[in-house]
C-alpha cells in the first residue's frame, strides 16, 4: 500500500524539479510579453487597429530568440509529459481506490461470516455440552442403578446363604 504513494511522491518531486528548473525560462517569457504576464492588463488594453498592428515588429516564431523556442519546445514537452504522467496517476488512482472499496467491501463480507461462523461454533458448542451433561447424567444413574441392583443381589445371596448355614448347622446339631 505505502508503494504507491512512494511512486506518487518520486513523481511530485521530479515534477517540481523540472518546474524549478525551467523558472527561468517562465520568467523570460512573460518579461518578454507584458501582456502575458498580467492577464487584468491585458483587458485594460484597448483593441488592436489595422493600421497598429502593421506598424509593430513581428512577434512570430521567426522573431523569437532560438534559444528561446528551444527552450519553449522543452518547456512544452515537459508540460506534455507532465499531464501525461499525471493521468497515468489519476487512472492509477481511480483503480487503486475502485480496488480498495472491493477489499473493504470484501472485508466488511468476511467480517460478518466470520462473525456468523462464531455464532454458529458458540451455539454447537452449547449443544455439545448440554448432549455431553445429558450423558453423563444418563450415565450417572445408570450406575447409581446398577450398583443398588448389585447390592440387592449381594443382600439376597448373603441372606440364602445366610439360612443354609443355620440348616447344616440345624442338621448337624441333631446328627
């Protein structure tokens, strides 16, 4: 994630440093054009006649300076480049951030199931312990049971047995 802002930022920086290194450029160019230089005087000027206008020096590309027009073509290039660079961040950016609302929208879906999972495993648990107390008291009275059934079964035979013993010693009293 911090990728792409470190791309963004390296991309700020190199445009200001090629905007800082082109000021003078900027500079010369509106000194050389007033009118350029302040777009409120430039209304205040009035309308060009005819006549003024065949009377001033030519301002086309053959009067300009060619280091001047290189310098303009290098300035023009690198705005290209630029507004280039910038919408390929722009589009980068509306991807990322279409991406980011399907991972939160993604998220907030896991979130909910896992929270439905929780609930789920929580009610089986309850289940399970309540089906395990169940047994275990099933379990518990079966032996409870069982040894009362075992100690009535010891009583009777220690009482049968009990009674045979007075009958041979009965019979053998009177042998």
């Amino acid at each position: 994630m911090a990728h792409w802002k470190e791309e963004y930022s390296a991309a700020l920086a190199a445009r200001d440093r090629r905007e800082k290194a082109s000021i003078a450029i900027y500079d010369a160019s509106t000194a050389s054009n007033p009118q350029r230089s302040d777009p409120v005087e430039a209304q205040h000027v009035p309308p060009d006649t005819s006549a003024s206008r065949s009377s001033k020096t030519p301002t086309g590309a053959g009067a300009q300076d060619p280091s001047l027009q290189e310098t303009l073509l290098a300035t023009r290039a690198d705005l290209a480049e630029a507004q280039r660079s910038r919408s390929e961040l722009q589009d980068q950016l509306t991807r990322m951030t279409t991406d980011l609302e399907k991972l939160r929208k993604r998220s907030t879906q896991d979130s909910r199931r896992i929270r439905l999972f929780e609930t789920e495993i929580a009610h089986l648990q309850l289940h399970e312990l309540a089906s395990l107390n169940l047994q275990l008291n099933m379990a518990e009275e079966r032996s409870s049971r069982l040894q009362k059934e075992n100690q009535d079964l010891v009583d009777r035979w220690m009482a049968r047995m009990g009674r045979e013993a007075e009958a041979m010693n009965a019979a053998s009293e009177f042998s």
